[in-house]
C-alpha cells in the first residue's frame, strides 16, 4: 500500500444502495473496502470496479451482527494498515409482521446489525478521522427514524437510534474536519423488500419507491457536502416535516395502516 492512501468502507456494498454507492464511489476515484456477508458477489463486484475504474478495491466478506466477525474485518483492515477516510454504515436490514409472532433470533440480529455494527464501526474509525483531521461516515437511517412503526417496530426503533445517535456524534465532532452525514431515504426499490418479507403493503403502492443509484447520488453529495441530514425527496420532507403537527398516536395508527 503506498503512504497516504485513503480507502472508502463501505458495508452492505455486495446488493442495493450499498452497492450503487460503491459504483458511483468508485467513477469518482475512491479506493474501497466492501463488506457484506455474500463472498462471491462482493469479490466479483471489487474485480469489475478495480479494473473499470482504475482503483484499489478490497473485498472483506463479514456477518456484520456478530461480533467475532466485525472484528477480524477490524483486524485485517489493521493488518495491512488501511487508513479509511470515509466509513459508510449502510447495512441494514427490515422485518414486517406483529412483534409477538416474530422471530426473536431475526429481531436480535437486526439489532445487532442496524445498531451495535454501526455504533462499533463508528467508534472505531472515527478516532483515526479525528487525528488526521478529516474524514467523513456516512450513517444510512430512514424516514422511519421520525416515528414509531406498528407491524416493523423493532426496524423503526432501530433506525431512530441511527438518527439520534447521528446527530449526538456530528455535534460531538463540529468544526473537527470530520463530518457525519444521516442519511434517510424513503422507499428505495432494492433487495431490502423481499428480506422484510413486503407482500405489496399500502405504503409500496402509496409512494413510487425511488431508486437504489439516485439514493446512493444523493448521498454521496450530502456527505460530500458534509450535511447533517440527509432526507430524500420533497414527499418525504414534507412528510416529515407535518407529521410533528399531529398526535404521535394518530401518526402511530396511519403507519400500522399503512403496512397492512
Ligand atoms: N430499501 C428501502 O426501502 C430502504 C428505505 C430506508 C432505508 N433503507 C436502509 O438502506 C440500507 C441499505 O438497504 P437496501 O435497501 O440497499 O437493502 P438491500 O438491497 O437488502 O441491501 C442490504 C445490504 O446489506 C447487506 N447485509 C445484510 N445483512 C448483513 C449482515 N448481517 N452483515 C453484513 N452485511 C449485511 C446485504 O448483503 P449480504 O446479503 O451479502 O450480506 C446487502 O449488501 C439499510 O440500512 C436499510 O435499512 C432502505
């Protein structure tokens, strides 16, 4: 590795945004560290960026929600003395259904992933940010981080643990050079439906979902831009903006409606 080389992580890079992020990261010159768990598509994915875009492109193939495999992706990224600039917590995973039926295992997973991963990253790599005086991480969150989510409401707490923790950090680290940027989209038409188990809610025939590539432009402009908050599209501001005006409880009731 020559000196000086800075390196873009990106998680959840094999599939969806993550992986459009890492198409458009990659168009731009950044040299990358994909993770995700499927092994096979994030070596082919790293081969074909490297080779179109002339730059460094590392696959680390990781369960991110266990522990022991968050820190050898630590260990390695160490070992070869990688220094990452820019950390993109995007893995993230949603489970539809009441929460007294659910699978605690899936529930405990998502935990693990959607918050303790991207909390460890976070105070991993910020600290080498700091010291150098720059950096950016990029938190993916939702529009679900502004309210409750009957039939998704471990997804939804979770996400609002993204959003307040986002926010905490970015004034923890003001006016440090490093920027933390909370990204919230909307519905985006990726893999993330079918993992949650979507059977064509009333919110996905509702809102025309955007696409994984304009999320990932998006973002990647917020964080560059080093903006705080990051919501896409006018429907989801202005959602969010009037949904502050209402009782929490009515607000609580429209979106079990709106999964049903
Ligand atoms: N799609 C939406 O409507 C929507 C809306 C708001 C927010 N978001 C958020 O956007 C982020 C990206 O989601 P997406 O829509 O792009 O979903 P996606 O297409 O399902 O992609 C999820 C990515 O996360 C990886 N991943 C899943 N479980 C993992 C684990 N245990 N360890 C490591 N990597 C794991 C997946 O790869 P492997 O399967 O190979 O591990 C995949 O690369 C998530 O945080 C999601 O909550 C999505």
């Amino acid at each position: 590795m020559s000196p000086g080389k800075t390196y873009t992580l990106i998680t959840g890079a094999s599939g969806g945004i993550g992986f459009e992020l890492a198409v458009l990261m990659a168009s731009k010159g950044h040299h990358l560290i994909l993770t995700a768990r499927s092994e096979e598509k994030l070596t082919n994915i790293a081969r074909q960026l490297a080779k179109n875009h002339n730059i460094e492109a590392i696959s680390i193939p990781a369960d991110l929600s266990v522990e022991k495999e968050r820190t050898q992706l630590i260990n390695t990224i160490r070992e070869k003395k990688l220094h990452i600039e820019i950390l993109v917590n995007n893995a993230g995973f949603g489970d539809l259904g009441p929460f007294e039926t659910s699978n605690w295992d899936k529930n405990h997973q998502m935990i693990d992933l959607n918050i303790t991963a991207l909390a460890h990253l976070t105070r991993e790599f910020l600290p080498d940010m700091r010291k150098a005086k720059s950096g950016k991480i990029m938190n993916v969150a939702s529009v679900a981080s502004f309210m409750p989510g009957p039939l998704m409401s471990v997804y939804y707490a979770s996400k609002a643990f993204v959003l307040s923790f986002g926010e905490a950090i970015a004034t923890e680290i003001q006016g440090s050079g490093v920027t933390l940027t909370t990204l919230c989209p909307g519905p985006v038409d990726t893999g993330f439906q079918k993992r949650a188990e979507f059977r064509e809610p009333a919110l996905m025939k509702m809102m025309k979902p955007a696409t994984a590539t304009e999320l990932a432009e998006y973002g990647y402009k917020s964080m560059m831009n080093g903006k705080r908050l990051a919501i896409h599209g006018m429907m989801n501001r202005f959602l969010i903006f009037t949904i502050r005006f209402y009782p929490r409880s009515f607000v609580t009731r429209l979106i079990m409606r709106l999964h049903q």
